[in-house]
C-alpha cells in the first residue's frame, strides 16, 4: 500500500468512472488525465464556436464575437472543468492516505474496529451506487430547463440567445450550450458535491467511534492532524470555485461598468461558505479533541505533582527523576496547545486566499496597485 494507490478512494469508483474506463479516458486509477480534459473540452467548448461561426454565415460576426468576449463562459468550460477533473487526483490520494492514517496510528480500538470498517464501505457502497449520478443527470437537465426560463430577457445581447417580442429564444450554439455544454458542466460539479458529502458523512462516523487520541502528540491535534491535510485535497475545487467568481465579475464589470467593490458581498460570502464546507465537518472531531485535552491536562498535571516533591527533596539526579520531571512537562506543554479543532486558523487563512488567487487578476487589470492593495485588505478583514 502506497500514498499514490490508497486501499480507499472516492474517485476510483460510480457509474461516470466506469463510463470513463470503456471509453479509454481513463488508464486505473486516475491516468490519462489529459485525455479525460481533451475529450470534455471537445465535447462541451469546442462545438460552440464552430456553431457561432456558421450561425453568422458571411453577413455577421455579432454571434461570434459576442461569444469570443464572454468571459464567464469560457472560464467555466475552459478552467472550472478542467480543474474539476484534475482535483480528483490529489483526493484520490490524500483522502485514502487520511482513512489509512486513523488505522496506522492505532487511534481505532480494536472493538471498534468492525464499525470504522463498516462506514468505510458504506461510503465506498455510495460512490458506486447508480442512483446518485442518475439523479444528478436528471437534475442538471431539469435545471438547464429553468435556467433558460430564468434568462428569458437577458441584460443586453448575449451570444446564445436573441431577444424578441420581450422574451427570448437560443441561438445555434445557444442549443448546444443549454444541451450539452451547462449539463455536462453541473453534472461534473454536483458529482463533487457528492462525493464531498459522501467524504463528510465518512468522517461523521468516524468522529461517533471513540478514538484512542494520544494527547501529546506533537502535531497540536491529539494525532489527528493528519485531518487538514485531508482537507488540502479539495484545493483544486476551492480553486475552481474562486475562478466562477471571477468569471462571473468580468462579465458584470465589463456588461455594467460596476465598480470592483460592489462585488465584496459575493466575495465574503463565497469565502465563508467555501471555509465552513471544507473544514466545518472536520469540527466532528472537536469534542474529542476537547475531551483528551482536558484527561491530558488531568494526567500530566498529575504525574508533575508527584514528581516535584521527589526532585525537591535533593534527590541525586543520576536516578533520572529530573529527566522524567522534564519529560512530564514537555508533555504537559503539548497537551496545552491542543486545539479543539484539528487545523490551525493560518491553515484556513491560506486556503482563503487559495480562493482568493483568480481574483487577483481581476483586480490588478481594473485597479492599480495601491488601491488593489487596500481593498483586498478590506474584503479579506
């Protein structure tokens, strides 16, 4: 068993993966990742201005160049999917090295060893259900209906629809976007929603079992710092999130001429969901990390107690009395820096920015360098 072929994934495994191994996109685990984005490019961009420009014919480019210049469009086909389907790779590994990590460092009692098998494979029984990915399917058809009802008078000219007689209807590369290029988009992203789900779930149960945490661990997190490198393994999709946004801001700034602040709101409430989805579900563990924290406390506190009046007492040292003293107390120190959530604020600080990062640009194009740096400051505090 290695870090790069855990025993347990979420990604290796439901009915898309099996459609994707018959099709060659896929080489086990995870390979051929570029294939995998070659193919879902073709499928879901490459049509649309190949479309536009026969829509237009030889009288116009209005179609094509209004596609050209939308921006949320190709961020969302062009970057999000992409880095969709990369982000499954680091899950794949990170995520089984954390379900290892809970059985190398001994923190399962045996007696409770059958239940943690038993959520293990009650996730692993959902992430190859059939029912799920089809009603995910079902769903973003279903959504893909109401968004083009929901667009009925879109704000200006857009490329995939033309506006008449106070409502609209889609252009040629407007059908293939409403068909093809949004399903396979959401279907992408709602399957990761799932998978996270099925992940938190996992971790749920987990955080039920009574854990044997060594209280002076020195990772601060009673041997469950393992935890937040977990949460390190949806970067990539933190990452593509921060790119919608962006996506979405060019198009109102450039469509409206809204200033750049206007959107902090969105920003603030994107960061916080985004934080408090990834590592909210790691806090099951915090009643537990409180708990080893307080019988540490107790311990420890104990052990120094009766060892000061020996070390006080002139004992000759050579018995290893004040080496035990000093190992007592370090240990009593490290209890003390137990947090009762198993990462660091720091750690959710840089996965902010992490969001952050496709902003960035965004901002720099529209403002200059002083000024970007203030108002940042202001959305981020």
């Amino acid at each position: 068993m290695t870090d790069c072929s855990p025993a347990f994934s979420l990604m290796t495994g439901g009915p898309f993966y099996r459609l994707l191994l018959r099709l060659r996109l896929v080489r086990p685990p995870l390979g051929l990742l570029w294939r995998r984005v070659a193919a879902v490019l073709a499928i879901a961009w490459l049509p649309l201005p190949i479309l536009a420009a026969i829509a237009d014919g030889h009288a116009t480019t209005s179609t094509l160049s209004l596609f050209l210049t939308s921006v949320e469009g190709h961020v969302r086909l062009l970057v999000v999917l992409p880095l969709l389907l990369a982000a499954e790779i680091p899950c794949h590994r990170r995520l089984g090295v954390a379900v290892e990590q809970f059985l190398s460092r001994r923190l399962v009692a045996d007696a409770d060893r059958s239940r943690f098998d038993a959520a293990v494979a009650a996730a692993l029984r959902r992430r190859d259900a059939l029912l799920p990915e089809l009603v995910l399917l079902v769903l973003v058809y279903l959504s893909s209906d109401w968004l083009w009802h929901w667009r009925d008078t879109p704000a200006g000219e857009v490329w995939f629809a033309v506006v008449s007689n106070g409502g609209s209807h889609p252009t040629v590369p407007g059908v293939w976007y409403v068909l093809v290029s949004v399903p396979l988009f959401q279907f992408v992203l709602l399957r990761w929603y799932w998978r996270q789900l099925i992940w938190f779930h996992l971790l749920w149960r987990i955080s039920r079992l009574e854990l044997s945490l060594p209280a002076a661990h020195p990772d601060a997190a009673a041997g469950l710092g393992f935890l937040a490198d977990s949460a390190r393994a949806f970067v990539l999709v933190l990452l593509a999130h921060g790119a919608l946004l962006a996506g979405r801001v060019v198009d109102h700034v450039t469509a409206t001429g809204a200033d750049l602040t206007a959107f902090k709101g969105d920003v603030a409430v994107m960061v916080v969901v985004l934080l408090a989805l990834n590592l909210g579900p790691l806090c099951f563990f915090s009643p537990q990390l409180a708990e080893a924290r307080r019988q540490g406390l107790l311990r420890y506190g104990q052990r120094a107690a009766q060892g000061i009046p020996r070390a006080s007492n002139g004992i000759d040292p050579s018995d290893g009395v004040d080496h035990a003293l000093a190992t007592v107390a370090s240990n009593y120190d490290r209890v003390q820096k137990i947090r009762v959530m198993p990462f660091s604020l720091a750690f959710a600080g840089r996965l902010a920015v992490i969001i952050l990062l496709p902003l960035v640009p965004v901002a720099g194009a529209a403002l200059p360098v002083g000024t970007l740096a203030m108002r940042l400051a202001k959305i981020i505090l």
